[in-house]
C-alpha cells in the first residue's frame, strides 16, 4: 500500500476529511473543474453532457413507471393506460420517457455527426469510438425492447418481425428464436424478460458511459480544427468556461423537448400503438421507431431475407471498424475539400433510408433504399480507404490559438 | 451541392406525393375548429356533456370505453351526485357473495364504463362479424385524431358508381378505403339536447368529438397549462446563461 503522502488540503475541514480517505475531490476538481478543453469547441461538443443528464432522467422517469407497470400480455395496455390516467402527474412521467427516448437518438445521432465530421474517433481516441458504437447499440436494443412494453398494435408486430429476423440465421436460426422468444411465438413470456431487460440493460449502458468519459478524459476532447492541443494558452476551463455553454445549450434543448412532450407528445409515436395488442390483426404497415427506421430500410432493401439481416448488421459493425477504415491523418473535415462533401453526402444518405425505412418497401422507396445503402456501404467501405490517398487537402493551422484568433 | 440537396428534397416531395395515390382511398380531411387545439387550448365542458349524452344513448349501444370510470366524469363537471346517478342506470356482476353466488348490482362511481356485450365474440356476432373497436383512445389512435373523427361521422354518402362495396358493408367518404362496416350512427336530430343548442348531424358529431378527446387525453388542460410553465422556465434559464456566456468568454482570447 503506497502511503499517499501527497494530500491536497482544503480550507473545508469536511472536504478534508473525505479528501483524506479517499481522494474524490481532487479527482472532481481536476476532471470537472480545471479541466482543459480546446478553447475552439463548438456548441457540438455539448452534446455529450446533454446526454448524460438524458441518460439519468431516462433512468429515473424508468423506474418511476416501471412502479406502475404490469408486464403480463392482458395488463400491460391498460397499466400503461393507468399510469396515463390515474397516476399523480403519470403522464408526465411517461411522455418524458417515450419522448426522451426519441430525443436521446436525436442527440446521439448530432453526437456522432460531431466524431464523424470533426474525425474525434481517430488516434488516440479510438478506444473512446468503440465505447460510444457499443453505447449506441445497447441504446438501439433498450430502446426497441422499451417500444414492445405497452403492448399496443406496433408493440407486438415489431416484436414479432424483429425477432424473426434471428430465424433468417441459417440450421440454428428458428432455435435462437424460441430461445429469445422463451416461446415459439411473441407472448407472455417474450414480455416478461423484454422487461427484465430493458430495466437492466440501462445500468450497463451507464456503466460503459462512464468508460466513455474517463476515456476523453485522458487525451482530453478533440476540437474543430483537430489540431491537439499543445499549450495551456490552447484551452479553457471546463468550470466555469465550457459548463456555461453546456448550460446554455441545454436550455435550448429544454424549451425543445418541452414544446414536443407537452404540445405534441405522440409527435413521434405512431397511432396504432394507442391499440392493444392483437395477434389476429396485422396493421397495414409495420413500422418501428424512427430511430430505427434507417436499419429498417437496409433490412428490406434486399430481396433475399438472410441477405437482408446480413446487411443491417454489418452496417452497424462497419461503425466499429470506422478508426481503421478512415486513412486519413487530418481529423477535421474541414481541412479535407472532398472528403467533407462525401461525408455530408453520407449523412444525408442516412437521414433518407430512414425515411424510406418509414414507407412501404415499393417502388421508388425500394429504389431510393438500394441507393442508399450502396452508398451507406461505399463511403465506409471505399471512400474511406480511399479518398485520403488521392485528395489535395488544405493546410492546417499550427495551434488552436491560430484559429481561435482568427475568428 | 446545395442544387443537388434541393433537387433531391424536391424529388422525395414528388415520389412521396405520387406514392400517397397507391395507398387506400380516402377524402382529405376537412379541418374543424375545436377548442382544445393551441397552446391555451382548453375544453368546451358543455359540448363535452352533449357528446356524452350521444355516446350513452346511440355510441355504448355497440362500443365500450373500458379505461373510462364513472368517477371520471367529475372532470368535464358533472357532480358527485349526478355521476352517483348516471351510473347506477347500469348494472355490473359482482361477487362472489357470502354463498360464493355471483350477483347483479347497480353500477357505482368506481366501476367502469359497463361493456355493451359480455365478450368480443358476442360483439361480433351483434356486428355481421365486425368488431366494434373500445372508443377509450380513438382519437388517439386513428391518425387525423378529432378531424378524421368528425369527418369519418359526417362522411357517409351514396355509393359511388363503380366502387366495389362488400357485403354489409357501407360507403364513406373518409374511411380509408372508403368502406366501413358501421352503419351511418348519427342522423340530425338522433339525440335531444336539453340546452336548446341544435341538435343536427354536424353538431352532434362535433360534441361526440369532443367528448371522445376529453376521454382520450384527459390531461390535455393540465399538459399544457404546466407546458407553457416549463418553457418559459427554460427560455428564463437560457437568456441567463447566454449574457452569462458572453460576459465569461469576452475575457477568452
């Protein structure tokens, strides 16, 4: 046991106290307090900190329902129903969850819009990607078994076609399904441990976050120049500098969220969710989330159903792979002239499979689908690779200050 | 690139507008002016009660509102004693008693809205098969919400030479697809109103509207008193913090 010899000393006799036994304070101070950030960040490097706050009132308001909440087949509608109805400010409680759930993939999705662009996944933060895809996935699952809960009509058919899915596997497909199913079709006992799961699966997404933090924390954020800092003169004080801008931008956020849970809250949701479930009525189409919408087109964008899922995982696994893919040494888009079009290209790509993976798979939105993923694949698959060796890129600027200044 | 973004915006516009065309037919919605709408929007109680009485005496003759309690409608300002009233006019099986017999008793505040029928299959028999959908949340879970139901009420109309009706079903101008196995529910003058307000199709359907919202949304009032309290809250904190901001960064250089 190393004798720790070098206690920092507070004029609160209290902070002392716990300082001396175990040294949080400091650590706050220095992770929370002087911390540097590149003075140069814009307010897209707020969003991790928004995050965060939506990940614990997603939590909180979680367990809050999950008090009310019966998870059987012929109680799950109308306890839901009841947390609307009868429950002291329930409905507040849930459309901030359901809500909250839409515009935690809105700002996660502005989050890796920011790495992506501003190339923050790359050296030495590749480790810190990986957290932040893993987090996105465990989000994806959370949150497709959170929209099962209610029981309503898009409940149950999404349930249904999203674990068929697993069936597409070949020999062992239709036994990993009534393995996740826990029976051969969607029923109680589906419903059950996708509560169990969705209540737990949370705390690991908080868990990893917390890797994710103290990730950044060590070679500290990257900026929109991507030139690592290099003096002091570079930064600012996370406190009170950054944390006013955080403020700021999440009031912005406030009267946003505010203005749809309360003037618009089923904004986001779909009608025949407000119907119970019923196994004997397929709705005329089978939608999922928004958020997922986007998987949703890759999926269907093949005629072939193994092919299909085949596809929808890869593009998210692609993702992991996107620090290696990226050959460039220029983090910021930018500095890279061609680079940058192709990847708000992608972008926008992304943004029209998801609202194709909201229509019907006929037609010109079949079309626009297989346009769309070609291109999801192209840009991780070639462009990526490729690019850096054939673009002119421009200079970049010796230091953060240079830039700062400029302004 | 700007050019090219247009065009393809311009382009999901004309595909998504050519596509609507496939889908099952049915009329644009005619918008209707009610109350509840806006950032202020509040309920008309009186035509709440008016639609009330329409659901009792035509509505609840085939659809139940089971997420509805007597008690409920304290609400849209009935008073203890009227609700006491109302719900005994229905009765409910209750038990069992001390002889382990179920019995019959009348309603009370507490119970639910009672069900037309003792279980779907009896629903669906009354119906020529058709299923009388729970009107709890209706609004809610049609999309179009209070204009697809007033227009859908005041949307029959002879059948269009040349549209394919099935059997015992009938033609509607608002139902997706245009046919719909309920018959035409409200006529003018179906319900007598006790305020003197004039009883035709269109009033009857806008008050039934009315009250199938309030069943739908009962928070509506408070959602968005408390709304209004939650963004100015938020509006506050941020012009706070962004003359905050600027006065912290000026001195940042």
């Amino acid at each position: 046991m190393k004798k720790n010899t070098e206690v920092k000393k507070y004029k609160n006799s209290f902070l002392n106290w716990i300082e001396y036994r175990l040294p949080i304070i400091s650590y706050l101070e220095r992770e929370y307090g002087d911390y540097p950030m590149p003075k140069n960040a814009n307010y897209f490097w707020s969003f991790g900190a928004m995050l965060t706050i939506i990940l614990v009132v997603m939590i909180f308001s979680g367990i809050f329902l999950a008090m009310y909440y019966t998870p059987h087949v012929d109680m799950a509608f109308e306890s839901t129903e009841r947390i609307m109805r009868d429950v002291s400010f329930g409905w507040l409680i849930r459309y901030i969850h359901s809500n909250g759930a839409s515009f935690f993939f809105i700002v996660v999705y502005l989050h890796m819009v920011r790495s992506i662009y501003y190339g923050s996944f790359k050296y030495p933060r590749e480790l810190n990607w990986l957290f932040g895809v893993t987090i996105y996935l465990l989000m994806m699952v959370t949150a497709f078994l959170g929209y099962t809960l209610p029981w309503g009509q898009m409940s149950y058919w999404a349930a249904t076609v999203i674990t068929n899915l697993f069936s597409a596997i070949p020999l062992v497909g239709e036994s990993i399904k009534i393995w996740l199913l826990g029976d051969y079709t969607v029923g109680n006992a589906t419903l059950n441990r996708f509560f169990a799961l969705h209540y737990v699966l949370p705390f690991v997404i908080l868990g990893i976050v917390a890797l994710h933090v103290a990730a950044v924390h060590v070679h500290g954020s990257n900026n929109p120049s991507g030139v690592e800092v290099k003096t002091p003169k570079d930064t600012v004080k996370f406190f009170p500098y950054m944390l006013i801008k955080d403020t700021l931008a999440f009031s912005v956020f406030g009267i946003i969220i505010s203005a749809v849970i309360f003037f618009g809250p089923n904004l986001m949701a779909e009608v025949d969710n407000y119907i119970p479930a019923d196994p004997m009525v397929t709705p005329a189409h089978i939608v999922p989330n928004w958020y997922l919408a986007p998987f949703y087109a890759i999926l269907r964008a093949v005629p072939d159903k193994l092919g299909g899922v085949v596809l929808m995982f890869g593009s998210i696994l692609v993702l992991f792979f996107l620090p290696w893919l990226d050959k460039s040494k220029i983090k910021s888009c930018s500095y890279r002239p061609v680079y940058k079009w192709m990847t708000i290209l992608f972008f926008a790509d992304f943004f029209i499979l998801g609202y194709v993976g909201l229509k019907p798979a006929v037609g010109t939105y079949l079309l626009m689908a297989r346009v769309g993923v070609i291109y999801y694949f192209l840009y991780f698959l070639v462009l990526a690779p490729l690019v850096p060796k054939f673009e002119k890129t421009s200079q970049l600027p010796d230091s953060i200050s240079d830039v700062y200044g400029a302004k | 690139m700007m050019n090219k973004l247009l065009f393809t915006l311009f382009a999901l516009i004309i595909i998504n507008s050519s596509l609507q065309a496939e889908e099952l037919k049915a009329e644009k919605l005619k918008k209707q002016d009610w109350s509840f709408e806006g950032i202020t929007g509040t309920f008309d109680r009186a035509s709440i009660q008016r639609g009330f009485k329409v659901y009792r005496e035509v509505c609840a003759v085939c659809h139940s509102m089971n997420l509805l309690y007597y008690r409920d409608l304290i609400d849209i300002g009935f008073s203890p004693d009227q609700i006491k009233v109302i719900a005994s006019e229905y009765t409910v099986i209750d038990g069992p008693n001390d002889e382990g017999e179920m019995f019959e008793r009348p309603a009370r505040p507490s119970d639910r809205f009672v069900d037309p029928y003792r279980n779907d299959v009896e629903a669906r028999l009354s119906n020529n098969g058709a299923y009388p959908p729970d009107l709890s949340l209706i609004t809610k879970s049609r999309k179009g919400g209070a204009d697809y139901l007033y227009n859908l009420l005041t949307g029959y109309a002879e059948t269009e030479e040349g549209s394919d009706i099935g059997e015992g079903m009938y033609y509607n101008l608002y139902m997706p697809g245009n046919q719909i196995a309920m018959p035409q529910p409200l006529y003018d003058e179906s319900v007598e109103y006790d305020d003197g307000t004039p009883n035709n199709l269109n009033q009857l359907s806008y008050d039934l509207t009315n009250f199938l919202v309030w069943a739908a949304e009962p928070e509506l009032e408070e959602r968005k008193r408390i709304g209004i309290i939650a963004i100015l809250f938020f509006v506050v904190f941020g012009v706070f913090s962004f003359f905050l901001k600027l006065r912290l960064w000026k001195k940042v250089s």
